[in-house]
C-alpha cells in the first residue's frame, strides 16, 4: 500500500469541458481499496513544484502564505492562490492538487482533480466500483486502453512530502513504514489524467493515477512495488504535451535508494480517519516486527 501526505481542500465548482481552468466536482463513488495510498505534510509542497507565472486553475479567493523549512529547487516567490490544509492520510477519490502543463500556454499550472482515474470512454462511475484506478502499473501503460492515451497526451506530477508502504509481517498482520528524500524537500511522483463527462448531469470530471514501478534496494524490503518518483530535471519533459508520439518510458524507473529513508509508524495510519502529524513519525516496533 502506498500513501501521499498531501494538502488541499478546495471549493468544487462545475466544469463546463473536459480540461477546464475551474475546479471538478468530486465523484461521491468511494473505493474501498486503498493499495496506494497519499500523504503530504508540508503546506508548501505543490507550490515549489510549478515555476513563476504559474495559472492556478480554479481558485480565486484564498491564498498560500505559509512556507514549508525546507526550500525546493523550484521554489517561487510568488504566492498562489489556494485554499490548503495539511493531511498526513490521504483517502483514494478525494480531490488532490495535481500539476500539468496548460493545453492552451503550455505553462505549468496547478488544478484539483479526484484521486483514482475514470476514462473518457467511462459510461458511468457504476463501472469502477469496487474497481481500484488509484495507481496505474508503468508495464502497462502502452498496453492497456484505460492508460494509453493518458501516458501519451495526459501526464501531471502529484507534489508530495512522503509515502506509506506496509511490510507483511504474518497472514494477518502488516507494519506501515514511512518514505521520503533525506533531504527532506518535497518532491513528484509521475502521474496520468484524464477528462470523464457524466452523461447523466454532462458535468466534467478530472481525475489521476499515480504511477508504480520496480522497487528499489529500500523499498523492497518492504514492499514489491514503489510509486515512480521523477527528479526535478525531468518535470519538463514529463509535463510535455508537444510530442505526444514519444512517451518518456525511460523516466518509469526506481528512484535512488541512496537518497531516501524509511521508519516505521503508528498502524493507526491504516484507516483514513486517522489524519494526524503523529501519523508520520518514527514509531517503535514490537519485537516481532523486524
């Protein structure tokens, strides 16, 4: 299981197309499979992934000022206006902030979109119950439908701090652990979207998967899979939207173990209820853990 700590809780107004520069109403449909799920705990996060003169879609009122301790890359000066607050558990089909390039400027821009993707070729939400788009497997994204177009044409960067995996201990129990950068900066996971009209109301939804790949030398010992972590020198080409015919495979490769580290946490984290800052802390193992 994998999960992002994350921040955002915007207001939903309608969409009136596909890619829209307003935010999409969130889908009611819950799943309850949460094998990849999002934290991020640093406020900041999403606004030191996007360059200066940014379009933020969709938020008018309320603003950022607040800065997380450490200082990204891709730090800005610039205060966008979004309406956040800091979560330590997200929950699949909420509305999370993603970063894509804009179709009409090309500039990079941050929208609200639901977690878990629903394709455009979707009759109905009905169609994933029970059926889990939270992450989206990189082997095969040129050999599924439901993940062609959008590893073409449609790729983001969902901004984190950090991520949960559980260990299989026994049959019925597992340990959480916590990742992120030594470094403590922030950083991306490689993402697709894609725009899906209800037919029922015609109001757009917006909506993601994160990307998973091979585990590296870190995350294997606790899980056999990891979420595609890209650098900051591959957001450019991740985000492109211009050579839709030459996808970068290459990027959907294991991150350096060397720079990330792992601790365990409180297994309360296991049920997103539970959002708190304790959640992400070093926790101390019963002895049969290790």
């Amino acid at each position: 299981m994998f999960i992002v700590f994350a921040l955002y809780s915007p207001n939903t107004p309608r969409c009136t197309n596909g890619e829209c520069n307003e935010n999409c109403a969130i889908a009611s449909q819950v799943i309850e499979d949460n094998l990849f799920s999002v934290r991020r705990f640093q406020t900041g996060v999403g606004q030191r992934l996007i360059r200066e003169r940014v379009c933020v879609a969709g938020i008018s009122e309320n603003r950022i000022s607040r800065e997380s301790p450490k200082r990204s890359t891709l730090e800005s000066s610039r205060t966008y206006h979004l309406e956040v607050a800091p979560s330590y558990n997200i929950a699949p089909t909420t509305m999370q902030p993603v970063i894509r390039n804009n179709r009409d400027t090309g500039e990079r821009e941050m929208v609200a979109m639901r977690w878990g993707m629903v394709p455009h070729f979707a009759k109905s939400l009905a169609d994933f119950k029970g059926f889990s788009t939270i992450n989206a497997k990189a082997e095969t994204l040129l050999s599924k439908p439901r993940w062609r177009v959008p590893f073409h044409r449609r790729r983001c960067l969902i901004p984190a701090d950090g991520f949960y995996e559980w260990k299989r201990l026994d049959e019925k129990v597992k340990q959480p652990y916590a990742f992120a950068m030594r470094s403590g900066e922030p950083f991306a996971f490689g993402g697709v979207w894609d725009a899906w009209k209800d037919p029922a109301t015609e109001d757009w939804l917006q909506s993601f998967s994160i990307i998973t790949t091979d585990p590296n030398e870190l995350t294997a010992t606790v899980h056999d899979r990891m979420p595609v972590i890209l650098k900051p020198t591959d957001y450019d080409r991740w985000l492109d939207r211009v050579d839709a015919e030459r996808p970068p495979v290459d990027l959907l490769r294991p991150y350096e173990a060397a720079e990330m580290e792992a601790h365990p946490v409180d297994p309360r984290v296991g049920s997103v209820r539970n959002s708190e800052p304790g959640l992400c802390a070093p926790w101390d193992c019963p002895p049969n853990s290790q």
